[in-house]
C-alpha cells in the first residue's frame, strides 16, 4: 500500500526556485522603497520578515501558479494565476505581519498589492511562453533571462494592443447574436 505524501512534500514537489529568488528580492526592494519616505522604528523589521516571509513562501506560490497552468479551462487557470494564488499570498503575507509585529503602512501594503498584481499578470505572460518554468517543462535560468527583453515588451504592448483592437472586439457579434 502506497503511503500518501505529506503536505510538505507535496508543496515542494511545486516549488519553483527561479520566481522564489527573483520574486524576494523585488518585493524587499518595494517595500524599502515604500518606507523610504516613513519614519518608522519598525521598517527594518518589516523589511525582515518580507524577505523571510516571501523567501520561505514564492517558490510555492509560482508552483501553485506553474501548476495552474495545466488546469483544463485556460479562463479558470488564468484566473488561479492572476487572482487566486496572489490573492492567498497577500492574505497570507498580511497575516503573517500582523502576527510577528506591526502592520506595514498603509503606503507599504498598497505598493506590495499593486506589485504582486503586476506580477501575477507578468507570470501569467511568461509562463504561457515558457519562461521561469522548473521541473521538466522549465529551462535554465540563463536561457530565462536570454528572453526576458523580448518578453518584457510584448507584455508591456499587451496593454495598448488589447485597447487598439477593442473596439473590433466590441462591434465583433457573440456566439448567442444572430449574424444579420
């Protein structure tokens, strides 16, 4: 009889190391950035326990997200990229906070959830293409970066792309209208 894996190494077995680096070390520098301009004694210690917190818990969340990439209806995956998984993590993150000391600033929790939803739509594009992907499905991360800058600007002109043809989409008839 096979014994069921643990929930530890069923987490692992997801975890993506490539998003846990890169993603600890972007989200600290945003939120030094944000309590740059905050007196507080604490901001230091927020500081901590974002890179230990996001340290122990990215490579996770972008598994989760890797995971969802595989989900049969593209919408519901995409939504469990984008929504779900930063969703959970903000939660998760903001509880984490509360319980080791003080809150974040208002300032400090705005910029990370902005972020993070930047992010998420970020590993929604490159995942779909492949890149910062592990297991057998992933490259090297020398590769990953070898395509970021092509990367970088086709999700940068995603957005006045997806404008520019709106009004096609718009005028275009649903599946439910009679085409006259």
């Amino acid at each position: 009889m096979r014994r069921p894996k643990s929930i530890l190494l069923q987490a692992m077995s997801c975890w993506n190391w490539k998003c846990a680096l890169l993603s600890a070390t972007i989200r600290s520098l945003v939120y030094i950035a944000a309590l740059a301009h905050d007196r507080l004694h604490s901001g230091p210690a927020i500081v901590a326990v974002e890179i230990a917190y996001v340290s122990a818990t990215a490579g996770l969340y972008a598994g989760l997200q890797q995971r969802a990439l595989a989900v049969r209806s593209r919408l519901l995956g995409n939504l469990l990229i984008v929504v779900g998984v930063p969703g959970l993590s903000q939660l998760l993150d903001w509880l984490t906070h509360r319980a080791v000391g003080p809150a974040a600033p208002p300032r400090a929790l705005l910029a990370v959830c902005i972020f993070t939803l930047i992010s998420a739509l970020f590993h929604l594009h490159v995942m779909r293409r492949g890149v910062f992907l592990t297991g057998p499905a992933g490259r090297s991360l020398a590769d990953d970066f070898r395509r970021m800058p092509r990367l970088i600007l086709g999700f940068l002109a995603a957005v006045p792309m997806a404008l520019a043809t709106l009004p096609q989409r718009l005028a275009r008839p649903t599946a439910s209208e009679p085409v006259l």
